[in-house]
C-alpha cells in the first residue's frame, strides 16, 4: 500500500538474496520451470493464496513443468526495487512477475516486459476483461505488455459511531473541503482523545501519502500534476498551494495525528488495527480495499465492523462539478522479456487470472474486478455492503502519470506534504520547492505553469 524509498544497506542485501533464489534457466530449453515473483506481506496474503492454487492447477495440467513461486516480503516500494534489481539481468529476471500498473510503461521501454498482443488475440478470456482496465498493461507503443489483477478507488472511510458522538447527521457525505474540517472540529470538540480525520503525510508512508492524501486535494481543487495535453509537469499551481494549506491547516490545528506518528511508516496499521476498531478515529482517506482488513481471515479481523464503518466520496475544493474525486492504481502480471519459455510462461498467467482465480483474488483482497464476468458474479456483489459505493468512483476516478520521471515527482511532493505538516516550510515555501525540484528532475522545457 505505501512505497517509501528505500537505499539502505539492508534493503540490498535482502535484494541480493532474492537475485540468488532465481537462478537461471537451461540456455538449451530443457528447464521447464517457470519462476514467479511477486509480493507477500502479513497483511497482503491474497495474491499468494491465488498463485499456490494457479501452481496446482497449472502444474496437474502441464506434466513435467514446475512453477517455482517466489514471494518478495517487502512493502511495494521495497518489492519494486527488489523487482527492478532482478530484471537487469536474464540470469535473474523472472518468468511471470507482480507489476505495478505504473511500471508498466516505463518497464516496456526498459525492454523488461513481452509484448502479449499476439498471444491475447488467442486468448478467449481477454474478452471478458473490461476495456478500461485493458489500458493499464499498455505501453507507449500501444502494445499491451501486462494484464491487470484488479484495480481500487479512494474514498472516506469514517467510524459512525465517533461521528454520532460529536452529533454529525448520517449517512456523512462532505460537500467540501470545508465540511471535513467543520466535522473534524467538531470531534474533536466532543472528545478530545479520539483523532478526527486521518489524512497521510510525508514521506514515511510514501505512495500513501499521494494516492490517500494529497491527490485527491490537488485533482479536486482543478489542478493536476502533468499536463496531458502538453506532455509537461505543472509548476505554478494555484491548486497545489490551496492543497498544502489544507494540510497545514489539518495538521496545525490538531485534527489529524501529531506530525511525528504522521511520518511513522507503519502509522496505516493503527488506522485499520486499531484505532477505528477502538472508535478512537473518526475518518481517514483510504482505499477501496480496506474491507480486506476487516473482514473475516484480514489482518485486523473485525467482526461487525460493517455496521460501525461508513464510506464517502472525497469532495472537490469547493463543492464544483464533478463533486466528488479519487484516485485509482492496481496491479498487474507480466511476461518477463527474456524468459526462455514464453509460451508456458504466459499459459501460467492466464492460469492465474482465469475467471475462477480472478474471483477468489478480487474477494480476498477486496478489489474492483477487472473482468466483467467477475463483476457480475453474485460473489462479488455481495463481497461487502461497500462494493457499490467504491465501484461507482470508477467514473470520476483519476491515475497516477505513467512515465519514468514519476517516482522522483511523487518523492518531491511527499517531501512537500512534509516540510509543511511540521512546520518547516509554508505552504507558499513548500509549493516553490517542489517547482524547483520538478524541473531539476524533467528540465524547464518539460514543465508548464497553469
């Protein structure tokens, strides 16, 4: 769920270790085992059980073939470098792999990924894949190189009983960004134990902070963060500065966590585990997901927690069409370029994602499905009260930039979020940095100011 940017000594030996497991194949075609990496954490448990029955099932129809998994334990940034660190290299680069629908684009330029198109054109199921979500796996030559899992909005997950207290109406739906902060206030005006409204921040919790945080602030004011038009990054945003002010605004008048548990890495964890289920958390910006946590075998088992738990659009700035935003990511699996068994390889991955492993993935892991017989399997619809609600932001949803620059851009803005929340910098101060740093990263001719 969070990517923080990792360089240190540990982070590298663990990579070194996961460069040793894969070991390569037969240079003469004789291996037929398929290497599959991907990620595995104690609360992210669902791919793995999904890819274990793919290996039965893949295994039992393809004698003689072994498909070795290997689970990364890492946080998604940690996975990602681990990952990157594994495809230099044909001596090390898995066959099938976990990929990041933003890596897609810039792996395919890397020459990393196999182009599927050939193959998906022989591939009855491909059919059965929503269109929009098809567009995750494309690259910049239109080809498609990875088919998605799944994919997630971002909404307000809010504790009914904390607003009940504080006398909020409910069902709560914030018309403004105005609405949250009067709500916050009162909260914590009624309890001043329990922490109104959860927004990530800094660089701690990473991709956490952008994706949960701060882009559903900059999308609704207007703004963006690249220009698609002009293929530039914006500088000189309005937006962006209105957005950091929220933020300061949130954080300096003690509505959200103290700045320091802010920056903890594992401050999402107290969110699901124990703060809402203890009701000592009123709202937070959080993914379509979070049921995954809740329900029955999640991390943080809640029985009943759907009756306590409500959801809300995040709202524009101020209430302007199209009132509401959200973010969306997701995940997908790809073909290694430079397996030595491309056909099993990508048999193994329609294995994994055929209808009856898509459904059992996209339930435990409480996904939006991707695959539109999933979508209307009675399963899904009747996963968790909350599947229509997250699903319906599908329309209004926004992604991150696809391009290579994005990493740095999205370290540039959690270090702005940062710098204000504890105080170091204005938000004015902090929204010059950032201008500054984006174009040391891209160049002034790839920046536009709007």
């Amino acid at each position: 769920m969070f990517r923080r940017a990792s360089k240190t000594a540990s982070l590298l030996a663990a990579a070194v270790l996961v460069l040793a497991a894969c070991t390569p194949a037969d240079p003469g075609g004789g291996d037929k085992t398929i290497k599959v990496a991907y990620q595995k954490t104690d609360s992210f448990t669902a791919l793995d059980s999904m890819l274990q029955e793919a290996k039965k099932e893949f295994e039992s129809a393809n004698q003689g073939v072994k498909v070795e998994l290997q689970p990364i334990q890492a946080s998604d940034e940690d996975y990602g470098t681990k990952l990157a660190l594994a495809l230099r290299s044909p001596s090390t680069a898995p066959d099938v792999f976990y990929e990041d629908t933003f890596k897609v684009r810039s792996d395919a330029d890397a020459g990393y990924l196999m182009n599927l198109d050939s193959r998906l054109a022989g591939w009855g199921d491909w059919g059965a894949f929503d269109n929009a979500a098809k567009e995750a796996g494309k690259a910049d030559d239109g080809g498609t190189y990875a088919v998605p899992l799944g994919t997630d909005t971002r909404v307000i997950w809010y504790n009914k009983k904390v607003l009940a207290a504080a006398g909020i109406g409910l069902p709560w739906h914030p018309s403004s960004w105005q609405d949250i902060l009067d709500t916050a206030r009162k909260i914590k005006a009624a309890n001043p134990d329990v922490i109104p409204f959860n927004m990530y921040a800094g660089k701690g919790t990473g991709e956490g902070t952008v994706m949960q945080g701060f882009y559903e602030l900059l999308y609704g004011t207007g703004s963006s963060l690249y220009d698609q038009d002009s293929k530039k990054w914006v500088v000189g945003s309005p937006g962006f500065k209105d957005s950091l002010t929220f933020l300061e605004t949130l954080y300096g008048e003690n509505l959200a966590v103290p700045p320091a548990e802010a920056l903890d890495p594992n401050v999402w964890k107290k969110v699901f585990g124990e703060w809402f289920p203890k009701a000592k958390l009123g709202a937070t910006v959080e993914g379509s997901y979070a049921p995954s946590f809740w329900q029955a075998g999640g991390s943080y088992a809640w029985p009943g927690y759907e009756q306590e738990m409500g959801v809300a659009p995040f709202p524009t700035q101020k209430g302007q069409a199209p009132g509401k935003v959200s973010m969306s990511g997701g995940w997908t699996l790809a073909v290694g370029a430079e397996t030595k068994q491309p056909d099993l390889a990508f048999n193994f991955l329609t294995t994994a994602l055929n209808a009856k492993n898509s459904l059992a993935f996209t339930l435990a892991s409480s996904q939006i499905a991707v695959r539109n017989d999933v979508a209307a399997d009675p399963g899904y619809q009747s996963a968790n009260p909350f599947v229509k609600d997250v699903s319906g932001l599908v329309s209004v949803t926004r992604f991150r930039p696809a391009t290579s620059d994005y990493p740095r851009i999205s370290a540039a803005v959690q270090e702005a979020t940062e710098a204000v929340i504890t105080g170091n910098r204005t938000p004015e101060q902090a929204a010059a940095d950032y201008d500054t740093a984006v174009t040391g990263i891209v160049g002034g001719d790839k920046t536009i100011r709007k």
